[in-house]
C-alpha cells in the first residue's frame, strides 16, 4: 500500500492504495467519485476517460501512484451545475441513450474544444475514434460538439 | 366531441381511484388487478399500475415502473401524461419505481413498454385533468362545460376566472371517480402538443454531471466488492481451489468456492473473491488456481462441418404453400444463395453487475441493472431456498441491455455471496467475464433457391434454415416463425429447418431473430430482384402489392415507408460512379415498419457507409428525440454488429475484449436522416425495430457499388471491410 496526494476537481486528497490500483478504481472504490466507469480495463474503449493536466487519459490503466502532482478533472468536476457548454450542447441534442460512455465522450469533446475551438468533422471524428458508444449516439456526439463550439465562440467563453 | 370509439380498449377489469394523501397530495391511480406474488408493505393493499400525484405546490409526479436502459421510456411516459394533463412539462418529474408485483409487467423487452404504458398513462392523466376540471366548475358554480384546462390551470373565460390545479385539490378528491369509457382520451398526432416534440431525456442532468445513477455507482456503508470466476467452458464446474491462499492476499476478505446449481440460466459453480475494493478482488483473482470438471468442446469448425452436412438433408418441413417444386420446374429463372451470420454477444458496455445486502432478519435487498428484475428475484428465491417476499429488488438505470440483462444469473451470484459475507457487496463482473459468459445471438446458415416467373416476379421460394439447439428443439433466440415473410407473399412457399446440436448459451439478442433474419430476407430480395432484371425498389413495392393468404404486416404502411426513404434518398437518380451507390431494405418487427436506403463509397474492397436515409411509421411518435435516437442507435448497432463475430472453440468463447470484438466506432458512422410517418395507428416500441434492416440496406449498396454480394458476415467473411 502507498499513500498518494492526489489533486482532483481542485481538490487535494490523500488516500492509502495498492500501488498497482489505477487511478479509475481510486477514484470509484477509495472516492466514491463513480461519474468515471469501467468499460474494458485495458485501455481501448474510453469510457473511464478522464482529463490530466487537460489531455484525455484512460483512468483504467494508469496507477494512480503516477498521478501525484497532477491536475486530474473527472466529470463530476467539470462543471457540477451542468453549464458547461458541452455539457449544455449534449443535453440540448439529447446524446445520451444508456448514457454510460458519455462521461468519457464530454470530457474527450471539451479537451478537444479547449484545443480546436472549431473542428472540422474529420478533426472531431479523429479527437473522439477512442471512446466507444455502444448505443451509436455517434451522430448526435458530432452535432453536440458543433453545437458547443458555435455557442463558445458566440457567448466568448471559456470551453 | 364524445368520441368513445376512440378511446382504445382498456382491460375489461381496468380502473381508477383517486386519493388524497396526508401532505394534501392529490393521487389519481389507474389500474388492474395482477397477480401479486409479493407484497411488500403490508398497510397497503392496492397499488395503481400508474399513478399521477399533483402536490400542493404544484408539481406532478409520475412513477416509472418500467427500468432503464437508454430506451427512453423514463422520459416517454411523463410526456404522455403530461399531454393528456394540460401541465408544462417542466413541471412533471418522474419517479423509478422499485420491483413491485402491483405494479404488472416490468420488463424491457419485446419494445412493449410504450404500447403497453400507452392506455394507462393517458387515462390517469385525463381522468386527473377531468376532475380538476369538474373540481372548478363547482368550486366557481359554473357548467362544467364552459371551463377548460390550460397550462396547469382551469380557466373560466367567460368570468375570466382562473385556478391552478393545486388549488383544486382538495374538491377534486372528493368528487366520484370518472368511468374509464367516458374519458375523451388523445389518441392522434392531431391531438397533441407536446408528444412529437423534441424533449431531453429526464435523466440528462445526473449522467451529464456523473452523478450515481447506474447499477454500479451503487455505494452503502461498509460495502465490499466482488469478483466471481466461472468456468471459461460452459458448464464447467468447480473441483477444487486454492481459496485459502487467495484469503491472504492484501484486501481480501472473503475467498470460497461456490457449488451452484445445474440451470444453465442460474447460479453457476464458480469461486467469489471479496476484497475492500474491486482492484484488491480482481488482483487476487489473478493468483487463483482452480481445477474445473467439464464435459464438453463445442467449436465453430464443428458447427460449420455439421451445417455443411445437414445442408444436403431435407430437414423438418416447417410450412409449405402451393407446389414449390412444380413452380419450380416451370420457373423461367431460378436464383439460389446461401447466408451465414455468425453468434454475436451483447457488450454492454456496463459489464454485468449487482449489489446485495443480506439483513440478518434473512431479508435480502439489491440495487440491479436489470431488464426483468421479477425473474430476477424468483431465481435468488429459488437459489438460496428464500421466500421471494423477503426480496426486495430495486432498479438502477441500465449501462445497455439489448437483451443480456433479461438474464439475472448475475443477481442470484450476488444474492449467494451478500449471504455468505453478511455485509453489503457489489459483484462487478469484468470485461472478459462478460464477453465469456454472454447469451449469445446464435448463428444460422440459410439456403435459399426462388423460381423467378414470366413476369419477373418470385413465385416459388424454399428455404433451408440451419439453426441450434438440443434434442429437436431450437435454442433460445434460435427459432424462425413460419409465418415470417416472405411467407404469405409468394404463392409456393416452403421452409425446411435443420438443427446442430448446441452446449453454448444463448438468448435474445436486440430485435430477436429478426436482427438475422432481416438481413437474410432483404439481401436474398435483392438478388432475386436483380436476377429478374428489376430494380430493387420497384421489384419490392410490387412484391408488397399482393397477399396469399394471411400476412403478418400491413403491407400498406410498409409499402409506404418503402416509398418515403426513396423519395428522401432520391432513389434511382442517382449514378453508380466513383465507386458510390446506394442499397435500399426494409423490415417489420415489433410493430413498426422501417425502411433505409443507404449510401455508400467503396474503393476496392474498402467500403464507407456515408449516409443513411431512414423512415419510419411506429404510430404516433412520442418523444420525437427518444424515437430519432432509436432509429440512429439501431442503424448503428445493425451496422456495427455486421461486422462482428464471436467464435468458439475448446467449448468457450475466443473473444474477451474491445480489442478482439471491435464495435463501431465514431469515424465508421454515417449520417443519418430519420423521418416518420405519423399514423393514427396505435404507437408501437422503437427499441428493436430500426436494426434489421440496416445490415441489408448496407449489404445491398455495397453490391451495387463492387458487385460483391456479401452472403457471409461479418463483412469481413465477404472480402469487405468498413
């Protein structure tokens, strides 16, 4: 067991883990932050998709030993009230079916926005290809991001 | 505008009651008697189906006794109160509903939930909103007639008097309960303001903030976490284990060996390894050691070896119409092919999971993502020799189900372990586990011959249907209907069925049957259509023009949806260069009728699927996202799902994970176009229906695009990739 100092949501937490867990388990098990799921374990479905420093990790297959010092948001900590614009784009497109994968899928599509404000189909289809929808919401997935990106360069805030 | 013909037939025995509760809540039930195996609060004795509750500070609230799986009856229900209430639907919220036999069927499957919800939702919110109304009419001393419900309110104009529902209450309550037949219940697309609209999903706040909604966000004080392994061939039982080294291991709590019983849908032999949290369970797992007794190999080369001998039989002879071989004789053309479509798994992407606490006082309680948790809870009473009312199940929202979760031997695994541990437990399957111990869609090999007349038309057509099962009987998910089209539309008809012995499990898989025989049915089509040299739409309206006998469908409304994609698609306008053209199908399952035309890109063997043209008549269309979101997410899955297999050998399953049964993924979706026609037929369920036909709509184009046929799936079986 080792005890990690982690920062996530903006918030410090220190909790004593087998240094092999990944930071998912940390999160769902030690945290009980549960808005990150657990699809295939190794790494090729997304669906535990959180941000690091703000680039799209797979929670399932990095320790979270490894994680210490870094700037770690999960889908609860990306905006709480909903108000996000990706947030706010996928509920007015109504992506979700299941809604299982959609943490994974919102996170993926707001690093992409904060990078690419404006993405072209093929630069969205490239930023999301890692995380899997088995419900096949694919189509509103792109129509969402479009939508969150017109609203963020008309209202000129923050992605 | 007394119309009682349209107001649908309730059962016989259906009725209201209308309460008041003590917050001062007005409570407006609608129901029958069902058979109540379990009780579960003993001061109540009658619980409505559905009911409708207005509270003094207006909000309504419905409750949802059917789960959750993404197929939108949570939001699709509240919507046709709300309609036949006159209320703003941002004032309606909606209640999961724990397993209650009070409650009638509370299942996901057959896409029943929104025909079956259909008469009484709208009569608890139209006989709440007739109450209101007679409620006010007394209150003011005015006739009943000249007031109206609006917005959540009763509104006089001639006194320009007004009354929001929640002054009304009280008066309400005490009126006497109106007939069921005098309810002037909406019932057309005409009628509607608020059902056909587009409305979000009332579960989009939690799921968009990750708030604990699914079954495995469940957490309960001093919960511990599980694993269970089973025997990777099916069937395979438990020798022995090394569960007392296992139990030292950092974590661990709790490590046995669990016996099970004999039913292949049940508890199965296995070991459970219980930790303090999931990661400890699953790393001790991989340091056990068990010798498992098994007794049989089934493989996919010996299912193929025997398809390929029974092939040459005759089979059992299933229906057989007119003189097939006569026809034959005489035919000016004849067309024979034969179709394979491989076993495929369900992949939830929420792998298999349950939590249970076992009370001392012997009551068991779970938390379960499951399609049908009645069967559920009979299971663990039969498995752990419990009184099923001691079992209280409730509903967690659903991380997909497409037919795995009607299965809950992944509730009496908890349900033995919660026991056994005397502590709250959360079983959390893994990836592998899911993919290794599914329900499969089981494979079929289909020999077709049609004898093309005169005219062009298919008037003779035999087919050969191989499927699986045991002892003369086709296993579950493994039987075609006799009176399955094109039964009833050709004049001789005959269906032969053989069967290959089959240890594997399987079950229903989204759209059962039909997501196979779809693509059977609308590829083989296509080939006769081209043989007689006709173009695949017109060769299928005028294969829908004229019955023999009884049909299955309503020829008309599939005729139409036919016509709609093709019109949408411009069909027939289009030229088959640069490697782009299109394919059309349709498909009646379920009730609904839905038709694609799809376009295509092919370089070489290397195909895109670029665009889908969808139309669609279930009836009224409810929630005009949830039912567009069907029809997205069925083209996809039909599409994703044709190029998947799950192959066998050793007597288990080969697959294990995303990265050896690869689903679709962003940049494989094509556009997608639905339109519906808004029938005044009753509404049927969308779950199921828009899959199968998406494979042959794509088959089809990809033929007309390479010239290859794919008579093989998964695609890749035909030369094809996607």
């Amino acid at each position: 067991m080792s005890i990690v100092k982690l920062k996530i949501n903006g918030q410090s937490v220190s909790i004593d883990i087998p240094s092999d867990m990944p930071l998912l388990w940390a999160l769902r098990d030690k945290l009980d932050l549960v808005g990150t799921k657990y699809g295939c374990g190794i790494g090729v479905c997304g669906t535990c998709t959180v941000l690091v420093n703000g680039i799209p990790m797979r929670s399932c297959v990095v320790p979270a030993v490894s994680m210490a010092g870094m700037e770690i948001t999960t889908i609860e900590g990306l905006d709480p009230t909903g108000e996000h614009p990706v947030q706010k784009a996928w509920d007015e497109e109504d992506v979700p079916q299941c809604g299982y994968c959609q943490s994974g899928q919102i996170l993926t599509a707001s690093a992409l926005l904060q990078q690419n404000p404006n993405p072209s189909d093929e630069e969205i289809d490239s930023a999301m290809t890692g995380v899997l929808c088995r419900c096949g919401t694919y189509h509103r997935i792109r129509k969402a991001i479009k939508l969150a990106a017109k609203n963020t360069g008309a209202t000129g805030g923050e992605s | 505008m007394s119309t009682v013909e349209r107001n649908l037939p309730m059962d016989r025995r259906s009725f209201l009651k209308v309460s008041m509760m003590a917050s001062g809540a007005l409570l407006v039930g609608c129901g029958r008697p069902v058979p109540v195996d379990v009780g579960v609060s003993d001061q109540e004795t009658w619980v409505a189906n559905l009911y409708v509750r207005i509270d003094p500070d207006g909000k309504i609230t419905i409750v949802s006794k059917n789960p959750e799986a993404g197929q939108g009856v949570k939001t699709a229900f509240p919507m046709v109160v709300a309609e036949c209430l006159n209320v703003d639907w941002k004032n309606v919220s909606v209640e999961q509903a724990p397993l209650d036999d009070r409650y009638g069927r509370q299942v996901i499957g057959g896409s029943r939930g929104t025909p079956d919800g259909w008469d009484d939702l709208r009569v608890a919110g139209t006989a709440a909103r007739e109450l209101l109304v007679t409620a006010a009419a007394e209150k003011w001393g005015v006739p009943r007639g000249d007031c109206a419900a609006e917005s959540g309110a009763i509104v006089h104009e001639a006194s320009g008097q007004s009354a929001p529902y929640e002054s009304l209450l009280e008066i309400a309550a005490g009126l006497p309960v109106p007939d069921i037949d005098d309810l002037d219940l909406k019932s057309r697309p005409a009628d509607f303001s608020l059902l056909g609209t587009f409305v979000p999903g009332v579960d989009n706040a939690k799921i968009l903030t990750g708030q604990p909604l699914f079954g495995c966000d469940k957490r309960l004080d001093g919960m511990l976490y599980a694993v269970y392994e089973k025997s990777r061939i099916f069937e395979g039982k438990v020798r022995d284990a090394n569960v007392d080294e296992i139990r030292k291991l950092p974590g661990v709590t709790h490590a046995f060996v669990v016996e099970g019983t004999d039913d292949p849908r049940g508890l199965r032999s296995g070991v459970a390894i219980v930790a303090n949290t999931w990661w400890e369970a699953n790393s001790a797992r991989k340091r056990l050691r068990v010798n498992w007794d098994t007794n049989q190999s089934d493989s996919s080369a010996d299912f193929e070896s025997a398809a390929e001998a029974l092939r040459l039989e005759t089979g059992e002879i299933q229906r057989s119409d007119g003189d097939v071989d006569e026809a034959f004789d005489k035919a000016g053309k004849i067309v024979e092919a034969s179709y394979y479509y491989p076993f495929v798994g369900h992949a939830n992407l929420e792998p298999q999971n349950c939590t249970a606490v076992y009370h001392e006082s012997g009551k068991l309680e779970l938390w379960a993502p499951s399609q049908n948790p009645k069967s559920g809870r009979a299971l663990i009473a039969k498995t752990l020799g419990i009184p099923q009312r001691n079992i209280h199940v409730n509903l967690m929202r659903i991380g997909g189900g497409f037919g795995r979760r009607l299965r809950s031997e992944f509730m009496a695994e908890v349900a033995w372990i919660a026991r056994e541990v005397g502590q709250p437990v959360q079983l959390q399957w893994t990836r592998e586990d899911d993919m290794h111990h599914d329900y499969y869609r089981p494979a079929a090999w289909h020999h077709f011959k049609a004898g093309i007349d005169a005219d062009g038309r298919m008037n003779a057509f035999d087919h050969h249907f191989i499927t699986f099962g045991k002892d003369g009987e086709t296993a579950s998910g493994a039987s075609l209907s006799a009176s399955h089209y094109p039964a009833g539309l050709v004049p001789n008809f005959r269906l032969r069925r053989s069967i290959i012995d089959l240890n594997v499990p399987t079950g229903p898989w989204r759209s059962p049957g039909h997501s196979a025989y779809g693509w059977v049915y609308q590829s083989f089509l296509d080939e006769v259509a081209v043989a007689a040299g006709r173009d695949p739409l017109e060769f299928r309206l005028d294969f829908l023009s004229r019955s023999y006998g009884e049909t299955q469908m309503d020829l008309e409304r599939a005729t139409d949806v036919l016509k709609l994609a093709a019109k949408n698609a411009r069909w027939g306008n289009q030229q088959a260069d640069d490697g782009r053209a299109q394919g059309i199908a349709f498909h009646f399952d379920h009730g609904a009728y839905v038709a694609y035309v799809v376009e295509v890109v092919a370089d070489g063997s290397s195909v895109n699927v670029e665009k889908v043209y969808a139309a669609v008549d279930c009836g009224p269309v409810i929630n005009l996202s949830g039912a567009k979101n069907q029809v997205e997410g069925g083209f996809v899955d039909g599409l994703s799902t044709a190029n998947l297999e799950v192959t066998f050998a050793n007597g288990a399953a080969q697959q294990s994970n995303f990265d050896d049964y690869e689903l679709l993924r962003i940049g494989q979706t094509p556009e997608i176009e639905v339109e519906f026609i808004q029938s005044d037929n009753r509404p049927s369920g969308l779950g199921e229906p828009p899959l199968a036909p998406a494979a042959p709509a794509v088959c089809n184009a990809i033929f007309a695009a390479t010239g290859t046929r794919v008579r093989n799936l998964p695609f890749g079986r035909s030369g094809i990739s996607i």
